[in-house]
C-alpha cells in the first residue's frame, strides 16, 4: 500500500507557509475574486471520527466565509462521508442561536484529486434524507488537478498545483526511462516549466516563496521518480540547480548594486552551508554547485568552528 504521507506534507506545508498560492485555486473552484493580498486566517481543527480517530484539519478564512480544502492521491468511494464528518464537525464549533433557532454554517468545501480515473465526478454528493420527507443535497465539488495543463497552471497562477505536476507523468515512468526521446522530452518539459516558475518573481519576498515551492517540487519528483534512476539524476540535476540558481541571482543582484565583486562566492558559501545544514549529501552539493570536494570541507569545518 502506498505510503501518502509525503503528498499530504506538501499539500500542508503550502497551506500553513504558503496560505496566499491557495487564494488563486479557491479563486478557480467557487468562482470568487479574493486579490492575492485577501488576508488569510488559519484554523486548526482536531475532529473524533465515529471510530474514535482524532483527525486534525486544516481550515481557511476570508471575510466571513471558511473554506476547507483537502487533498486526495488516491480514487476512493468514501471520501465524500469523511468530507461531511469533517464540515459537520467544523459547522458545530460555530454553531449559534438565533430566534429560538440554532444554526449551521457548513465551510465551503471541495476536493483536490492529484490522480483520477475516468469514473470520477465532479462533484461528490450525498443525500440526506429528514424524517419529515424533507432533503438536503450536501455536494463537494473535485479537482482533478491532472487535468491541467501547465499553461493553464501558470495562466490562471494555480502555483499551488506545481509540486504535484510530475505524476502526470507517473504511469509512463517506465517506458520514458528506456526511450532517449521520451526522456529529452519530459526533461525539457520539467526544465521548462522551472523557468517559468522563475518568471513570476518580483520581489525578494517571493523569491523565497518560489523557491520554498521548487523545492517541494523536488521532494515530490524524488519520490515519484524513486525507482528510474536516470530520470530521477536527469530531473533532480534541473531542480536542485534551478533552484540554486534562483537564490544566486537573487543574492548576486544585491551585491553587484552594492559592488561587491565576491558576490558569487559569498552567494555559493551560504548556499552550501544550508545545504549541510539539511544533510544534503555532498555528492549532490557537488552536482547543484560545481564545487570541489575541498571547498566543502573547507565551509563544513568553517561552520563547525563558528
């Protein structure tokens, strides 16, 4: 059985650290027009499950709408009676009397499919069926996130289905491994839409919000591409250097401005010394950077001194 965890991270770590690449994909779903500067607020839910689970969701706010959004790698019958545990439960935090009536606010709510098969819809529902003869229609729409193209993920800035783009790719892995073509084909596919992440920066402040994206992009491709060690050296050699090289221009742009001729190797020596820092292996560090193995003894043992 696969093992989710790493999509349900990355889909988490987007919407604790990265809350305003969601406002474009909300934007897409409920057809609403909240501006990337729309203030976010974050709830933390923890929910009993019928079978005692505790289960902890992660809620939006803006103005006085809350939106739920959950992300789902694998096509399961169920997930439309997990959503309405979790809206029901969300709703009875807010409940409220009013005239002598107590009142429910579901979230607006909607499902994120990273793969999807010809038989899912769009839209999950689930009749609820009153004992007076009366029945609501509770209804969940889906997105299946494969079905865009990375012109469209770019067009309408749904940055937030990048990390997620390779699986597309995932049932032909095999047979792009052992075909030249196919391979150049996917590589300049991926190196290509890196470049354009790189076009949507502006400021210093998105740089670091595009390259904490990359690199989520980088774990997802690692784990995808785990068992085609070509694809995965070809794809990773574009990741790991696109994403050096958008902190380096970054930091080499600030330091010509300020005349500083070193600005390269200043900008290299933090790089490298993050990187140990994160326990990157060093024949990567090797590969992302050009560096010798010298050169990184040297700052290893310069960081460990300071």
């Amino acid at each position: 059985m696969e093992n989710n965890t790493i999509f349900d991270d990355v889909f988490r770590t987007m919407l604790e650290k990265m809350p305003q690449l969601v406002i474009p994909v909300i934007n897409e779903v409920f057809h609403t027009s909240y501006s990337k500067e729309e203030k976010i607020n974050q709830y933390r839910n923890e929910h009993h499950t019928a079978s005692g689970e505790i289960i902890t969701d992660s809620y939006l706010g803006i103005g006085n709408k809350l939106y739920h959004l959950e992300c789902e790698s694998r096509v399961k019958g169920n997930m439309v009676i997990r959503m309405i545990e979790y809206d029901f439960a969300a709703a009875l935090e807010d409940i409220a009397l009013a005239d002598g009536i107590y009142e429910m606010n579901f979230p607006h709510s909607c499902i994120l499919y990273l793969r999807h098969n010809k038989n899912t819809p769009n839209h999950l529902n689930v009749r609820i069926n009153m004992p007076d003869g009366q029945h609501i229609i509770y209804s969940v729409p889906t997105i299946k996130l494969q079905e865009y193209t990375k012109d469209d993920i770019f067009r309408k800035k749904l940055l937030f289905f990048l990390p997620f783009y390779i699986m597309r790719y995932e049932k032909e892995l095999h047979s792009i491994e052992k075909d030249s073509k196919k391979t150049i084909e996917m590589v300049e596919d991926i190196e290509s839409l890196i470049v354009d992440l790189k076009k949507e920066f502006s400021s210093d402040e998105e740089m670091e919000l595009y390259t904490r994206l990359a690199e989520l992009m980088e774990r997802i491709s690692d784990y995808i591409l785990n068992s085609e060690k070509n694809l995965k050296e070809r794809i990773g050699a574009i990741m790991g250097g696109k994403i050096l090289e958008l902190e380096t221009d970054k930091i080499l742009e600030r330091g010509r401005e300020q005349g500083l001729e070193q600005g390269l190797e200043q900008a290299t020596t933090k790089i490298i010394s993050q990187m140990l820092k994160e326990n990157v292996s060093w024949d990567k560090i090797i590969l992302y950077t050009g560096c010798t193995r010298e050169d990184i003894e040297k700052i290893d043992r310069e960081n460990y001194n300071f």
